[in-house]
C-alpha cells in the first residue's frame, strides 16, 4: 500500500494512498464536525452536509474533506477562521428549516446539530422562512417514526437503508426545496419494503428518525452498557440506555461481529427484559396451583428431590435441559451440576434440536463443528452458496453483509425450498423439495468432478477418502438430481461451475440442512463441496453453519450435551474423564448421556423420574407436542428456571425466577466462535437470580462446593479445562471478543479454521447417498409442510410476545401455501385452515403466496397456540439425533 | 395521450426497448424517457414495471422520477402547454403569459384542465432565447408572444 504525507493544522502525517482528509485528520487525532458522515459508506457518496470543510492551501474554495482523498503535499487547515465561517453558514441554513424546539424534542442531548450550535454560537438563523410549510409525521411504523419538519437531509438514513442493509425502502426524493426523505411514491413506512431493524433510526443525527418510546428520558439522564444482544447467534453489540433501572432504548455498537448494525429485535426487542410478565418469585405447585415461595424453600425442595431420585433411582433417573439463551458460564456450571454433583450425563440443549447434525458432521470431516470463518468475510467472498438459511430473517445482520457482497459483485446462489428475500436477488435461485439437500450437494459436485473444477491440488494435501466420493458421485447425474429436487436440469449444472470456477467460494447454511433424518449427511455434503474446491481454510469461504440462538455456539462448548464434557472431550473417553475427575473433584460416569428428544422418550416410559430445565421452552420448541406434554406430565419432579412462566414451565413443580441478560455478567459465544462480554445494566428483577447464582446456590446446598465471587472466575475455571478457551478471560475480552480456538493468554483468537491444516488433521469426503425424508407425502396427507423462523420472533415467543409492536404484527400462527394450492382448495388470503397431519391437527390462517412451491407449505415455528409443532414428528437423525422437523407430510382442508 | 389508461401494447413496447439494453441498471433515465414518450406519463404502476424489468429498487426509480422535472407522473392533457420561464424569458414578461393562461384556462400552473385538453408547465430555456418569450405547444414553438396573443393561440386547439 502506496503512503502519502501531508500536513493538517500544521501537524504532518502519513496515511494510506486512498485515505480521504477526514480520515487523515481522525487517524491523527483532529476531530472534524460531520452530519453525514459514516465510516461504513461510500465516502464518494458523502459530502451532503458540508459540515466538514476544511482550507486547502491553494484551493479557491473551502472543500468537504469527507470526500476529498489526501494527497501527496497538501497542507489543510481545519479550524481557520473561514472554515469556522463556512461552518457557522451551513449551521445557519440548516437551523433555517429546522424547527426551533430542541425544549421539546426527544432528540436532545443526542443531537449533533444542536451540538454543533452549540460548538459554533449559532443562535438562530438569518435566512429563516416564515411560510415553511409544516409535514405531517409518520408514526405507520410499530417502532419508529419520522418527522420530517426536523430532517436536515443529511442523507444518512437512506445511504444506511440501501447500502448496508440493502433494503431500499427509503429514498431521497424531488429535488431544491422539496427534497426529502420517503419511501416510494409517498407511501408510509409500514406500507414500505421497511424491515423495521431501525438502523436509520440509529444513524440520524437530528430528531427526524426517533423510537417509539413508552418511557419518556432525557439522553443526559441515562447511563449506557454495552453488551452482546440476546437474540440469534450474530453476536451483535449494543449498548444498552439505562434510566433508573429500565431500559429506555438501545443502541448499536461497532463491534467486529455486527459492523455497528442492529436488526428490529436487537434494536426494539428490549422490552421484555422490563415486562410485568417477569417472574419475580420462586414459585410451588401445590394441589396443582403455584404458590409463590421463599428462596429458602424453593432450593430445599430442588435439592432435596434431587437427592432422593439420585438415592432412590440412581444419578440416570435425573436429567436437565441447559440453555443455549444463558450464558458460557451458566451453561458450565449447569453441565457440572449434572457431571459432578448429580453424576449423569444426562444433560442436553437445544442445538439437538437446530445444529446437533452440524457439530457432530464438521466434527467428523474436518475436527471441529463449527462456522470455518468469520461473520463479516461475507464481504471478501466471490461466490456465496446460501441453502436452507433465510439469513435475512433468521440472521439479519450477516443477511445482510451477504447482500451487501452481491452488491459489490459476488455471485449468489441460493437453493431453498421457499423463494426467500435472498433467492430474488440471486444470480441462480434453486427451488429444492424439502429434504432434498443431499441429493442435491451430490448433483453440485458431480458436475464439478466431471467438469474437472475441482481443485485437484488441495484434494491431495490436504483431503482424503476422495476415491469413495467420487464413486459415489458418479450416479448423480444432473437429470437425475433435477428430478429428486424438482428444479431445473441446466440450474444446477450452471451453479455447478459457478461454485466450481469461483476462488473464495463460502456457504451459508442452517436448519434447512440440519434438521432432518439425514442432517447429518447434508452437514457432511455440504463439507465435501467445500472441500472439493479447496473452500475450507480459506478467508471469505468456508462452510458457514449460522446457529440460532445467542449462544447455542457456547452452549455446545461449555459440554451442554450428552456426550461431551467442555471443548468437546469425550465423556467415554478415559483420558477425558480423569482429567475432569481431577479438576472437579467427583467420579463421572463415563457413560453417555440422553439427547433431549430421548430424555422425553424416557420421562414417557418412566425410566426418568426428575428434569430440570433451564431457560428452554421444549414444550413448544420440539417436534410433536402431544408427545412432549405427555412425557412431561409423567415426570415426577420437573424444575423450571426461567424469566418468564413459560408453556413448558406449566408443567413445573418448582419454578425458579432467572435473571434476563440485561441483569447478570457473562459471556456468549456467537456463530463465529466469538466470545463476547454480556454486561449487568440493571439489578435482577423482583427476587431474581442470575442462573450462575441459582446453580451455585444448589451445588453448595448439595454439598458440593462452588464459591464463585464472580462469572469472571467461572470463566477461569472454563479456561483451565477447555483448550479452546485456554487464552480466554474476562480482562481480554474486554474492549473485543476473541474468537476460538484461543488456547494460550497470548494468543489473538482464530478468524479462520483449519488454515494450515484440519482440526482433524486431512478434511475427510464423507460421502453418501441421498435417503427421501422420514415421512413423504400420500394420498391422506399430500402436502409437505417445513417450518422457519420469521424476521420479527424469536424461539418460543416468550419474549418477543412481549414486545408489543411485534406482537401486534404476528400475533398467531400461519401458513404459507402457495396460490394455486390455495384455488384448488378454494382458499384466499386469509381465510382459516385446518392443517392436519399423523401427529395432530391444528386451525390456522392462511397465508397465499408464490414463496413456496404447490405441494409445499411453510408454518413459522414460534407459536404454541395452533403451533407448528403440533404437527412435526420426532423421526431421529440416527447421528445426531436431530428430529426430522423440516419435512412432515399434512393435509389442508377449508376450515 | 388523449386517453390516459395504459394499454398492455404499450407495456409491450416498454418491455422490448427494456430487454434491448445491455446494462439494464445504468438505463433507468433512458427507459424512463422512453416510458414517458410510450404512456405520456410516469404512474406509479409504469415505475414499478421499470424497476422490476430493471432489477432496480422502486425507490432509485422514484427518486429519479421525482428529481427531473421533464419527468411527469401525472397525465398530461391532449395538448400540453409548456412556458419558457428561462432567464431570458422571464425578462421579456414570461410570467404574464403563465398568469394569462392560467386565467383563460382556469388553471394553475402543473395542472391539467378537468376535460384533460390542456396541460399547463414551466420549463427552463428552450434554447430559443431570440425569441422570448416562448411557447411550446406539444413541440410547436411560439416565439415573441404577448399576452394578448393567448387567446388567438389557444384558438387554434379549438377541436
């Protein structure tokens, strides 16, 4: 990179060729007033404000230095008495058409223009308009609205909403006077393409884009924390605004895991954390009605049930669920509470429900179950494969950064079953049946091989059992995978050698490929393709498994499963289970543990006999139902340790009240292995506990000893047993997460595995046929029906139910079905439909449109009323155990 | 022009002159003109066509759309009446003229007679300066006109 010097405010610097002068000045510490500017646009694109001029020796007039590259001599001032005029006159016109009523405004204190007046002594404004016409706002949106008397058309907004978040909903539109900010054709925002992630709101620097607010603060009363946000595995980071002891708003913060951006859940999805609905005392059920209780006699019960199964029934007869929503330390300790007090391994979560197929998969190929590479290598990528991911829904923000690569003219290929808001900007769009993916990886590498792309090379180095995969791909021809995945025959072939041919080739997928009888397999095609083309190991390619939760990544680390103490280590491996004997201090069972879906299976049988569930809501989340709240009911003792009195907390005994994220300290692990700091913004709710508490307490009451002071020494203890997180502590991960592999207090953290070589050693070609789906379609139940995640809910519900503008959008369930379909059962667009399959039937609203194929339809999964779930089946991956929750054959009749 | 519904002809015709242009995202301003010159106007439903056939989004039509003003998304009447108000014109008493036929038209300016005959516009220098004040009539020019012409002008749209 070619270095160039110049001079500002007498000062000389040297910066990258390139660098534009503001930039300059910020690297040298010269701070430079900006309205328009943002470090993550195109700078070409900037200079609407003018705020930022700066003298040029030479130059006629005064330039925006946003826009202006650096050049080799130049020698610019910035604070020269014509630069503060320049400023003082821009300051002018802008407070010209700006209301005067910062007393009033709810932008205060957050303001840069009043700031700037400040700054700069400007009072009012010599070129005012008295016959400034007055514009309605526009509250359509559920979380925001907009003024747009207050706009100074910065610009900002619609720069964020196209170029980074790539929604185009709003635009600037007319010109001179007339100039403003809309959506098309005037229409409102909620009628807009607007997705409500509200990072507009985030960047306007005035009044003109501002929450919706309940609370009403002024910005000097609050304090910030920042924290890792508690929705799905992107890791975003946020600071939190605190008043008192409520969240008032939240704000993006520029971490690496989220360049600075946020998605309407991260952004307007806090409100639960304060909702009347929190459990605020432990609760007993007594003749079949809770009845709130003490601390005292809470934990006696739980730690008396649980010493009177273990004694009567033996350590087996108890299991618990962990939580892929509490944090590492949480989860470590829960796990241990299992291991080494209780001593079962009868301990899972559930990533068996989402990406159990994807750690046991990767595991097997290439050593380690987990994202290769990083959230934001999106953007350095050539080609991106996306299959069963609606990443823009699920995973917003990396949605997000893939479209932003298309952008900037990566290939997109996208093969879904449903015609998803990616699969309309793709270069090939492959509309698979459900269930299909093997047969459809296979289809991909047959061309590949027969074509000659694969990169023969790497194959050698770096792979082995390639001869089988060959074989094995043989059969695959494309008619025949055409006709197995019902797309088209010349599709394939051409994202064959699109993949084939590009040189970081990266793919994103998620439970569209995990979740079935064959999860396993699809994670293992999905290696081989990389692999094929020497895509593992590289920056901007990768296998890239998106997890769900915020920390189902960390979940799965801590051993929150039943086969595997923390970092993986085997629990029937001997070497494993003496190292934890000795660091725990307890015999374990080397025996391996129940899957959650078997852990119901034995609670039905009644070989279990107590469950204790921490922050998991199986009743709604697992396939099946009926079959979930039958096993449930025959439990002899169920512990429920949550923040909300959830559908499966029902069924409790003993409910215990749990600390949201908001109120404890700790750390998530997002979907590229970041660990990252969760902060305590606000004391626990009523009597609340944060779980590690909670865990601890009982531990002690077991006679175990566990005096944590802190989650920081929880953290300590993770890093002495865990090698992966042996560089990890909470001071490191102070101002950045690291990413693991971290095995040593010097080492940085991995953006990217197996560079050098695999985890496992060679990447292994796991190869297999292509199996149809459990259950296929008949003349009783001729449809398949799959199931997703939508934009605006998360998990269960239990929280983003209690957010209202959410809850007003999707209050209840839906199906999607397809406007043929939907004629020839003479349906239309909202009408009721009773969907019914081998598990249950279900009465819900019909949702007409082309995004799903004829003999396909889509059912969100979040609700429990009329759920999904209801009609899902627990057909088992053999692996992994994964139930089979994408394909259930249904049928749909006219309610 | 004289009927403002939009026929599936002229989306045909939209959409051959579209699929002619090798790099459809850099084409919006062409295909806009063209769109313009094919349906006399730029409704919402035309613009969304556009974007569509385009792969553009909505909005980076509408915002073109909206910014020049050659670009109308309202029907113009049968015979669209465009005012020089360019400097050269202003001078010479161009705004007479616009307040002349907005009387005898019983208009505004930017509007269009209820019977959709006549269009009243500003626009800026036709390049026609010698002649100012000007007036176009669906691109017949009158040059040197004085309000008291207007009358005799109008005359001859008498159909």
């Amino acid at each position: 990179m070619k270095m160039i010097k110049l001079t500002i405010d007498n000062q000389v610097i040297e910066v990258e060729k390139g660098t534009t002068v503001l930039e300059a000045a910020r690297q040298a510490g010269i701070e430079i007033p900006t309205l328009c500017h943002d470090p993550r646009l195109e700078s070409s694109l900037g200079g609407a404000c003018r705020m930022c001029l700066v003298e040029v020796q030479g130059a006629r007039t005064l330039s925006p230095s946003c826009t202006m590259p650096a050049t080799e001599g130049m020698v610019v001032s910035t604070r020269s008495e014509r630069v503060v005029q320049g400023r003082k006159v821009v300051l002018d016109l802008i407070w010209s058409r700006h209301p005067h009523d910062c007393l009033t405004c709810s932008a205060a204190g957050n303001c840069k223009l009043q700031d700037y007046s400040f700054e700069y002594g400007v009072k009012g404004s010599r070129f005012e308009n008295p016959e400034e016409p007055e514009f309605p706002l526009d509250h359509s949106n559920k979380f925001y609205y907009y003024d747009r008397n207050k706009c100074i058309l910065c610009g900002k907004c619609v720069r964020v909403c196209n170029e980074l978040q790539q929604t185009h909903a709003i635009g600037m539109s007319e010109r001179g006077f007339d100039t403003h900010v809309s959506p098309p054709f005037e229409d409102p925002l909620a009628q807009s393409k607007c997705v409500s992630c509200g990072n507009c709101v985030s960047v306007c620097p005035v009044g003109a884009l501002v929450p919706r607010r309940t609370d009403r603060f002024r910005y000097w009363e609050v304090r910030k924390v920042r924290t890792t946000c508690s929705f799905c595995g992107v890791g975003c980071q946020m600071e939190l605004l605190i008043k008192g002891d409520k969240i008032v708003e939240v704000a993006p913060y520029a971490g690496e895991s989220n360049n600075n951006m946020l998605c309407v859940k991260g952004k307007f999805g806090y409100k639960f954390v304060n909702h009347e609905d929190r459990l605020k005392t432990p609760l007993i059920k007594r003749n079949g009605t809770f009845e709130e209780a003490t601390w005292e006699e809470a934990l006696d019960l739980v730690v008396d049930k649980l010493k009177k199964t273990k004694e009567e029934y033996g350590p087996d007869a108890v299991a618990g669920f962990s939580s892929a929503r509490c944090t590492n330390e949480e989860n470590y300790l829960f796990q241990k509470l299992l291991r080494a007090v209780v001593g079962t391994n009868n301990v899972d979560h559930c990533a068996r429900l989402c990406h159990a197929s994807t750690v046991a998969g990767l595991a097997t190929t290439l050593g380690s179950g987990a994202m290769t590479n990083s959230n934001l290598e999106a953007l350095k990528s050539d080609l991106i494969l996306v299959s069963g991911s609606n990443t823009t829904e699920s995973h917003p923000v990396i949605g997000a950064h893939i479209q932003q690569a298309k952008e900037k003219g990566a290939k997109l290929i996208v093969a879904e079953p449903r015609e998803i808001e990616l699969a309309k900007e793709a270069d090939i769009f492959l509309q698979i049946k459900p269930g299909t993916n093997v047969a459809f990886f296979n289809g991909m590498m047959h061309v590949i091989i027969k074509e000659g792309l694969q990169d023969k090379e790497y194959i050698a180095a770096r792979t082995e059992n390639y001869e089988e995969l060959e074989k094995i791909m043989e059969a695959y021809t494309p008619a025949k995978v055409a006709e197995i995945c019902g797309i088209n025959e010349d599709d394939l072939v051409k994202a064959a050698r699109m993949y084939g041919e590009a040189d970081r080739a990266a793919i994103y997928y998620s439970m569209g490929v995990t979740q079935h009888s064959t999860g396993t397999q699809g994670v293992m095609s999905v290696s081989n393709l990389a692999l094929l083309c020497g895509n593992i190991g590289k920056e901007g390619a990768g296998v890239n498994p998106l997890r769900g939760q915020n920390n189902v990544q960390g979940a799965c680390d801590m051993g929150a499963l039943p086969g595997d103490y923390p970092g993986y280590q085997k629990v029937f491996d001997p070497k494993a289970q003496e190292k934890f004997e000795k660091a725990w201090g307890a015999k374990l069972s080397d025996k391996a543990g129940l899957t959650l879906t078997e852990v119901l299976n034995g609670l039905d049988d009644g070989s279990l006999k107590m469950l204790y569930v921490m922050g998991e809501n199986p009743v709604v989340s697992d396939p099946d139902t009926k079959h979930v709240e039958e096993a449930l009911r025959k439990a002899d003792f169920i512990v429920v340790q949550d923040i909300f009195m959830s559908e499966t907390a029902e069924f409790a005994d003993v409910v215990l009240p749990a600390a949201s994220f908001a109120e404890k300290d700790g750390t998530f692990t997002n979907t590229e292995r970041r660990v990252q700091r969760v902060r305590k913004a606000i004391e626990p709710i009523g009597s609340s506990k944060p779980d590690w508490m909670i865990l601890s307490d009982i531990m002690n009451r077991m006679g175990y000893e566990a005096n944590y002071k802190n989650p920081g020494e929880i953290m300590d203890e993770i890093a002495s047993v865990t090698p992966q997180y042996g560089g990890i502590s909470f001071d490191r991960i102070e101002e950045e997460g690291l990413q693991w592999p971290c095995p040593t207090k010097d080492h940085p953290g991995t953006k990217v595995l197996h560079t050098e070589s695999m985890s496992r050693g060679k990447g292994l070609f796991k190869p297999a046929d292509y199996i149809e789906s459990a259950e296929t379609t008949d003349k009783d139940y001729p449809y398949i029906m799959t199931t997703g995640r939508i934009l605006y809910h998360y998990h269960t519900r239990t929280m983003t139910k209690r957010v209202k503008g959410i809850d007003i959008m999707f209050p209840e369930s839906y199906i999607e079905i397809n406007p043929v379909t939907a004629s020839r059962l003479e349906l239309k667009d909202g009408d009721k439909v009773k969907v019914g399959s081998r598990r249950g039937e279900i009465v819900t609203t019909a949702k007409v449109t082309d995004k799903v194929d004829e003999d396909v339809v889509f059912m969100p999964f979040h609700f429990y009323e009329n759920g999904a779930n209801t009609l899902t089946q627990a057909a088992l991956d053999p692996i992994a155990k994964i139930p089979e929750l994408k394909v259930s054959a249904v049928r749909l009749e006219k309610a | 022009m004289e009927n403002n519904q939009l026929t599936k002809e002229m989306y045909d015709e939209l959409e051959r002159f579209i699929e002619a242009i090798p790099d459809k995202e850099n084409a919006i301003i062409a295909v806009l003109h063209k769109a313009q010159e094919i349906c006399g106007y730029l409704p919402r439903e035309v613009q969304e066509f556009i974007a569509d056939k385009l792969n553009v989004p909505a909005n980076k039509v509408y915002g073109v759309v909206t910014f020049y003003s050659y670009f109308t998304t309202v029907p113009k009447g049968k015979y669209a009446i465009n005012v020089c108000l360019g400097t050269a014109c202003f001078v010479r008493g161009a705004d007479k003229i616009v307040n002349e036929l907005e009387k005898k038209l019983d208009l505004k300016i930017g509007e269009t007679t209820p019977d959709g005959k006549f269009s009243l516009d500003g626009l800026r220098c036709v390049g026609a300066c010698g002649l100012a004040p000007v007036v176009m009539i669906n691109g017949k020019v009158y040059g040197k006109i004085k309000p008291k012409e207007v009358n005799k002008i109008l005359a001859e749209y008498n159909d």
